[in-house]
C-alpha cells in the first residue's frame, strides 16, 4: 500500500528496544489487559472454532461440535479434487514464488545500488500492484489471457502471482541491501576480489536474510491468494484456497472444515519455522501492508 | 556506452518486462474495454463511449452498492482502529519478551489463508454457530438469529482479517516515541492520563492514520470476505464487478466497475490524506 512508505519501517513489534510506553507500576489485571485479552479472543476465536468443529461426527457443520470423531479427516483422500488442488497450489507457490525472488532481488539490487533517470519512477512501478484490488487485477488478466489467445495452464496462475509477489521481495530485498554495510564490500575488493566474486561471497550473503524473508512471502502469498486464482485457474489447475471457496460459496459441510484446519496446522507449522529462522516479526512485522 | 549507466537497466530488464506484459498491459486493455458496448446478443462492440459509467453513476441501485462499500470500509476501520489501539498499546508497555510472544499472536493469523478465516466466521455466525448455539441454549432468543449475509457479518470478518495490520502500524508509532518525552511530562507533573491523552496519543497519530488507510483500502476492495460473509445478497464493489464479467460475461460493464472502485480508493485515499495535513496536528504528518 501506499500507506507503507510513509509509516517508516522501523522497528516494530517485537524487538528489544526499551519500551518508549511506560510500564505500569502497579502488577496485576488491568481493565487494558482484560480488554486485551479479549481481543487476543477475537483474533483466534475463527481458527480454534474451525479446529474445534473439524472433530464433529455429525453430518453438518456445528459448534459446539456434536460428537468427538477423525471421520471427516478420513473423507479428505477420498476427495481427490482436494489432494489434488493441493499439489497445484504447492506447485504454483513454490514457482512462482523463487521466479519472483529471482526478478524482486535484480530489481532491488537495480533501485538500491543505481542513482539513474526514472529510478523513482520504477520503485513505485513496482511496488504499484499492491494499491490494485486483487479482483481487477484477477479481471484483467483473465481479459487480457483471453484477447492474447493464451489458454489457462497453471503457467498463467504463476504469472499471474508473479505480479503480486514481486513487490513483496522488491521492499524486504531493497530494506535488507539498503541496510547493508558498504565497507564489507570495499574490504573485499582491496583485498583483490573481482565485482562479482564480491558480490557471491560478501553481498548475497549478507543479504541473504532478506532475500529468503522475501521468499517466503512471496510463497506464501502465492499460495493463499484467491482472487486473482479465482480467475486464472482452468479447470484442471485449481488451487487449494480457490477450491475451498468455489465450495463453501455452495454448502460448508464438516469436510471443508477438516481440510481448512489441515490448512492452519500447515501455518502453525510455519509459524514456528519462520519464527525460528528469521523471526516472524521480521518477515511480517515491516511489510505487513500487504491483501 | 558507459557500463555504469547501462547496469541498472540490465538488471531491471527482466522484471520490467514481466510487469509491462503483466499488470500495465492488462489493466490499459482492462480500462479500454470499459469504454466498449455489450449487447446480449452480438457481444462486445466497438465504439468508444463512457455509457457504462453513466449507467453505473444514474442507476440508485448500482449507487447504493457503492454506499454500501464505502459504509463497509469505513466501519472495518473504525473497529479495526476501536480494538486495535488498546492491543498495540498495551503490547508496548509489556516486556520485551512478553511482548515478542504477543506480536506473534497478531502476526500469525496473517499465515492462514483469508479463506479459512473467513469460514471460520461462517462457522461461528451460522445458524448452528457458536452465537446462536450461546443464544438459544440461555434462552434469550428461541429461533437462532440470521447473522449470516448481512452487512454486520462482512464488517466483523474484515476487522477480523485487517486488524493485525491496523496493530502492526500503531505499535511502530508507539515504538518511535522518546521515552525522555514521557519522563519529562512524569517530571513536570503529568499525571498518567494526562501524559497519555497529551503526549502518546497525539505522537501516535501517525501509526493511526497509516494503519486506518490501510485497513480502509484493503476492506473497501476486498472479494472473499464480503463474497462469503455477504453472499449475492449483500453485494460490495467486488462482488459486482466479478458477478458481471465472470457470471453474467458483461466484460465492459464489469470492467468499468471495477474502474469505478478504483477511483473510489484512489479518491479517498487523497482526501484523507489532505484532510490529515491541513489538521490540528497536521505537523506530526509531514
């Protein structure tokens, strides 16, 4: 969004700067904690409801659940469609997801290192798909497919989320190169390194942890997107999410339910690998202006 | 030719080139086709004329869609903004530790698909849902209540899907204010609502106008949610302009839709932005 670029990155939630608010004196509940804590509340309720209600063994989606039973879990392999809308969804996010690290980290390495004509321009060029509503870009395309004469294959789902994921890598690359230390590189070259024996040895390096906190969301917004797949996909390539909402636009049966939380324990897992590795505050905390 | 100035455009080729073909392209060929007629029977005809646009700006019915969307946008921001002060508030004045563990119950949710959690307001609003199960079993209603397809259901699943980023922007604003500014007002007297209501809030306004455009621009375009919360019953913006072109294959008349909704962010986005620098504390926002 537009937004971004006036709210300074920042250190933002999450780091280990002294709080700037100051701490209460006194200990203990607060009418702010309460009122916290049920925001917290809010915040999970949806996705423990859909986690909870999974285990019915009613025939229709309730909550409370009525029963306790994994039948519904057992249906998935019997849904193929299912299975299969997963695979082409890990299939478009993992392509379309390292073509865009590839494109966003020339393109940030072009804006970061470069003083030239029109660099202003390109930045917001850019960064620009993020200020346009996923459906018209999701009608777009799909116009534009047409009148071109180029036929829906999961190829036009990975370009089509090429044009949402580069701006993603373009801001964390561009924020990881900006804040590098320029000495290192001087280093180097006095030593005798050649510009691009610099540039594998030292730069990438460096920059490493912001090229994969671009990675991974470019992955991950490639694979949880929607409205643009919505779109694009043909009928031999749809993705998981567009699958389960063409789905539950019709009925929402305990079986969706089942495959939405095998969809969030998935996230959880990320969670905790993303946290692990390059801090989830990192990754989402400065460039979570996103759809 | 001087390699210097060559090696930027080099490394741009490739990723310019995708967004010619792929966003500028489409959304030019997108804007052109809005200016085109349909007819039912032939198809799209050619012609230059702006009647979609008349026909969508005379027509009560397609205006009350845009009233609608607006109204959405602006109640997701207002409670976005309602719950997500006191949360980014009360964040800052944890621990750092604390804190860490409470900004990944905010960041978390963002790893789950919109999808999910917008079914899991389906779940909860349902006639079997969570609300109505409370209701009905304390007997204050007898029949479950329709939450479902109503504008109240879309405005709760878009604060609920837009409010991380509304907490994420306040509590950047929060993180930059000098601690030596809140000793100071300690020192002269301030009491601690006093140094709240003079000192925190107004430096935190940033925080709070970047994260309400945010969440306006993001709930007032959004699809899926109001898709699933709303229905064809309650239509948005987005909902119309994906029935026209790919239910109803009326492609000018969706396309200049979604223009219209285009505009409507784009306008409101300046306005709002005007607004907050010509205000009483325009001097924070620039």
């Amino acid at each position: 969004m537009s937004v971004a670029t006036t709210a300074a990155p920042g250190p933002a939630v999450g780091g280990h700067e002294p709080a700037a608010v100051p701490r209460p004196a006194r200990r203990g509940v607060t009418a702010l904690g309460v009122f916290s804590a049920l925001v917290y509340a809010f915040v999970l309720a949806p996705i423990v409801v859909v986690l909870l209600s999974s285990f019915t063994a009613a025939d229709y989606t309730s909550f409370p659940p009525r029963g306790l039973s994994l039948r519904w879990y057992l249906e998935i392999p019997r849904n193929p469609e299912f299975v299969e809308s997963f695979k082409v969804s890990v299939v478009v996010a993992l392509v379309s997801g390292a073509l865009a690290t590839v494109l966003g980290t020339l393109a940030a390495l072009a804006l970061v290192r470069f003083r030239f004509r029109g660099r202003d321009a390109l930045n917001t060029f850019f960064l620009s798909p993020l200020m346009i509503p996923g459906v018209i870009l999701g009608i777009a395309l799909l116009q534009f497919y047409a009148r071109a004469g180029i036929t829906k294959t999961p190829f036009s789902l990975v370009f089509g989320h090429l044009v949402i994921t580069i701006p993603y890598v373009v801001r964390l690359v561009s924020a990881s190169l900006a804040g590098l230390d320029r000495t290192l590189e001087l280093a180097a070259m006095n030593l005798g390194a050649t510009p691009w024996q610099t540039f594998r040895r030292v730069t990438l390096p460096l920059a490493a942890p912001g090229i994969l906190a671009g990675a991974a969301f470019a992955g991950i917004t490639s694979f949880d997107d929607v409205s643009i797949a919505l779109f694009l996909a043909s009928p031999h390539s749809v993705t998981l999410p567009v699958r389960i909402f063409t789905y539950i636009e019709q009925t929402f049966d305990p079986l969706v339910t089942a495959v939405c939380s095998v969809l969030i324990l998935i996230a959880a897992a990320l969670v905790v690998v993303i946290e692990r590795s390059l801090g989830l505050a990192r990754v989402f905390g400065s460039d979570a202006a996103g759809r | 030719m001087n390699v210097r100035r060559l090696a930027p455009w080099l490394l741009v080729a490739a990723p310019l080139a995708v967004f010619v073909a792929l966003f500028l392209a489409p959304l030019v060929n997108l804007f052109a086709l809005s200016l085109f007629r349909f007819d039912r029977s032939v198809g799209v005809v050619g012609g230059l004329t702006v009647e979609n646009y008349t026909k969508f700006l005379g027509d009560p019915f397609y205006l009350g869609i845009l009233w609608r969307t607006l109204r959405i946008g602006v109640l997701a921001t207002l409670a976005s903004l309602l719950l997500g002060y006191p949360l980014a508030y009360h964040m800052q004045r944890c621990r750092p530790r604390a804190r860490a563990y409470l900004a990944l119950l905010v960041l978390a949710p963002l790893l789950v698909s919109v999808v999910v959690r917008s079914f899991g307001w389906l779940v909860i609003l349902g006639p079997n849902g969570l609300v109505n199960s409370l209701l009905v079993s304390s007997g204050i209603v007898r029949d479950p209540l329709r939450l479902l397809y109503t504008e109240g259901a879309i405005v709760v699943g878009l604060t609920h899907v837009f409010l991380s980023f509304m907490v994420l922007s306040i509590a950047a604003a929060l993180a930059r204010i000098d601690p030596a500014l809140l000793r100071a007002a300690q020192n002269l007297g301030a009491t601690e609502r006093q140094t709240f209501f003079r000192v925190v809030l107004p430096l935190s306004l940033p925080g709070v106008a970047a994260g309400s455009l945010i969440v306006f621009t993001l709930s007032s375009s959004a699809f899926i949610t109001p898709a699933l919360l709303g229905g064809p019953r309650v239509k948005v913006m987005s909902y119309l302009s994906y029935q026209q072109t790919l239910l109803l294959s009326d492609w000018p008349y969706g396309a200049a839709i979604a223009f219209v909704l285009l505009g409507l962010v784009a306008g409101a986005v300046l306005v709002y932005l005007r607004v907050l620098e010509s205000g009483r504390y325009g001097v924070v926002f620039r």
